[in-house]
C-alpha cells in the first residue's frame, strides 16, 4: 500500500474512536488498510463496519480507499430486546443510548467540532496561498451576499418553527409530551454544566433497522424517538433540510451503533470517476491484492470502463498500465474517465478481444479484471480461451505466473497458474 503524507495539524484526542461501513466481504481489505494508512489500534470488524482508534486528521482519514462512509463512534452496545415489552417500554430502552450516558455525546461532539474546525481551517490556508486580485464593486457582491444570507437564515428559521411544531404534533400522538422552546431553555438550566454544551447544535437523524427490530418499528419511528431524547437532553433543535449535525443510528440483531458522518458524500464516491462501472472499492481492493510493483506492466484485458486501472493508477502511479476492451463505447467511457482523473498519460486504452491481445507472449507483469460472467454475459466455453491468452501474456517463471487477479461473480480469483481454476 502507497503511504500517504499527512503535514503537521491538530489531530483528535488519542483514543479518538470511528467506525467505516464496508461492503460484503471488503472488511478485512479496509481493516488491513486502517492499521497501514492511519497506523489505527483496536481495529475490530463486524458484518458491514470496521471499528478502529486513531490520532489521524480529517484529511488522512479521508484517503481510506476500501470504505463505504466514515463515522466518528458515540455508542457501540449490545442489541435491544424487542421480543419482550410494549412499545413504550422499547423506545424508553432506545432512548436509554442517550440518557444513560450524555458525557460520552458531548465528548463526541467536542471531538466532530475540533475535526471540523481543522478541516475549515485547512481549506482557508489554501485559499489564502493563491490570492485573487480584488475585482471593482466586490463590495456590491459582498452585500449582497450578505442580504442574500439573512434571507436564507430567515427562511430556515421558518422553516426549523414549522419542524418543531409537527415534532410536537406527533409526539402528543404518542403520548409523549414535548415542551415549548423557551421550556426546553428553562429545564436545561436545572441540568448540570456539561449537558448546556453545545445546546446551539441543530441536527437530524438517520436511522437504519435490520432484523427483528425493523419487524416491529419503522426507521422513521426509530428516529422520531431519538429525535425527542435529544431535543429534551441537549436543547437541539431539529433540522431536516440543513443541520449542523447528523446522527447516525443502525439497530440490528447484533448491535445497536450510533454514529456521527465525518462526510456529506460517502469515501467510495470517487471524484476523479466520471462514470461509474465496478465499485471503486471492489476494484482498489482487487488492485491491492495484486501487489503491483514500481515500473510494472499491468493489464486489464476486459477493461471496460476503466474503474480498476483508475484505481491503480492513484495509488500506485509509477507503473505502465494497459486496458483492453472490444466495446467502442466502453473505451469512450473509459477515456473521459482518465481525462476527468487526470490519468491520461498513466494508462494506455486499445481496443482488442481479450481471446487475441496483440501483445508478446510474458510480457505482462500482473493481471487484473473484471471478468463479465453470470446471466447477462454468457460465456460459455469462451472462459477457457480468455484465461489461456491472459496466461500467454503473462510473465512465467520456473514456479508458474507471476500472478493474476480475476472477479468472477462477486469473489476474487487469484492464481499462480491458470490450471488450478479447473
């Protein structure tokens, strides 16, 4: 794996804890590259979530390459009892995440500010590196900006009143009864100095159920619940259009995890790819595996619209990378891909049949592809012939192929030699 430079920042508090959802059998990929690229302790994975401690800033987080989305961790225990009890006495247990243990929010809130605030100042330094030389009438755009704002914060102010009355509307549905604003205000005085903290925060909640709890609450009654615990513990008002926070909550049969999203857009939401083909994460973990050396030859014979050498290429760039594809239109994918990211002159595009490569026989370091099986590609006999021609190509020594790496319907081949396939 490349390594990552990171300059000098204010890091989290050591002990900092996060959590990554990956996708099916990716966890041990991004568990192995949490412990390389953030020097990450108490890594731990589940079905879906890699759990780890770092001192890592926003900015290497950010480079992991085999996750989903990214999550500072408020609450990571045992799942709720739902097979037992009336409702009222499950939602009391949900908002018990809450309630039980309010120190462990506010340190976690403290931890997402410090995060956010190194992050704003970060893209500020870079923007004061390049000044721009001040345009005539900046001074008539500045004002209108500025008027433009108090509009917007109007207009969201109306829009937060409207929010809390029809919070308030269902909670009286419930049963429950939730105070006016200036009651909220007023209570949280009695509270202790801690929970007064960040009481400005707005915030919105999204939740996930899975197992026997999705059977008996729906997402949206799940988060109503934890909506009202907060509004009643913190003083946080509710925003679901623009909030300053997001709260994270997936309940299941093994876990109940709460969390806070480091990032609006997902990691695996790649910048740099312009249209999208296999999951970037599948196809940086396929590269990973192939242990591509400095100065190798990589080929994708079956390149299609590029994802896997894109990958590739940004991780590991001094390498010759080639993608074959017999589909006009895939090439022409492919080749705004490697505009978009940049990567023109890192990989070479030809069109070719995977079954004839006009390539010398051992000429090819490592292979790498997609391999288009199941019901909409059908293959057939065709498989033999394209792994013999991707054997041809590649370098063989006396102990067999340097080695290949093949998808092949959702699991990942790799072999020293294409005879133990079959």
């Amino acid at each position: 794996m490349a390594a990552v430079p990171g300059g000098p920042r204010s890091d989290p508090p050591a002990g900092a804890r996060f959590f990554c959802t990956a996708g099916r059998g990716l966890e041990p990929f991004l568990t192995r590259e949490v412990r390389a690229r953030l020097a990450a302790t108490q890594v731990e994975y589940i079905s879906g979530k890699v759990f780890f401690t770092t001192c890592s800033d926003l900015n290497m987080l950010k480079k992991l390459k085999s996750a989903e989305r990214l999550f500072l961790l408020i609450k990571k225990q045992l799942p709720l009892n739902v097979s037992s009890g009336s409702k009222g006495k499950i939602f009391n247990e949900m908002q018990r995440l809450i309630n039980d243990d309010p120190e462990s929010w506010l340190k976690a809130i403290s931890i997402w500010k410090n995060l956010e605030l190194d992050a704003k100042k970060e893209k500020l330094s870079q923007k004061d590196a390049n000044p721009l030389k001040r345009k005539m009438g900046e001074n008539d755009v500045i004002v209108a900006k500025k008027l433009k704002t108090e509009q917007m914060q109007e207009i969201r102010e109306n829009k937060e009143c409207q929010l809390e009355k029809q919070i308030e509307e269902e909670t009286l549905e419930q049963g429950h009864r939730i105070t006016k604003r200036e009651e909220f205000l007023e209570d949280l005085q009695n509270d202790a100095v801690g929970t007064r903290t960040h009481s400005d925060l707005t915030f919105r909640v999204s939740c996930r159920c899975s197992g026997a709890i999705a059977k008996t609450f729906t997402a949206q009654e799940v988060g109503r619940v934890f909506g009202i615990a907060l509004m009643k513990q913190f003083g946080w008002k509710a925003d679901l259009r623009n909030p300053n926070l997001e709260v994270f909550i997936h309940l299941s049969d093994i876990y109940s995890v709460v969390g806070i999203p480091m990032f609006r857009v997902p990691l695996a939401s790649r910048a740099y790819i312009k249209t999208a083909g296999l999951r970037s994460t599948t196809a940086w973990a396929m590269a990973s595996l192939a242990e591509i050396k400095a100065g190798a030859f990589v080929l994708d014979p079956m390149c299609g619209l590029g994802t896997i050498l894109l990958e590739a290429a940004k991780e590991w760039p001094d390498v010759y990378y080639v993608g074959a594809d017999v589909s006009d239109s895939q090439l022409l994918g492919a080749c705004d891909n490697l505009k978009a990211a940049g990567l023109k002159d890192k990989i070479e595009l030809i069109k070719a049949s995977v079954i004839e490569l006009p390539l010398p026989s051992e000429s090819v370091d490592t292979i790498i592809s997609d391999i288009p099986f199941g019901k909409k590609f059908k293959l057939g006999e065709d498989i033999k012939s394209i792994l013999q021609e991707m054997e041809r190509n590649a370098q063989c020594g006396s102990t067999g192929c340097k080695g290949a790496q093949v998808l092949e319907g959702g699991r990942m081949w790799r072999w020293q030699t294409v005879d133990v396939l079959f």
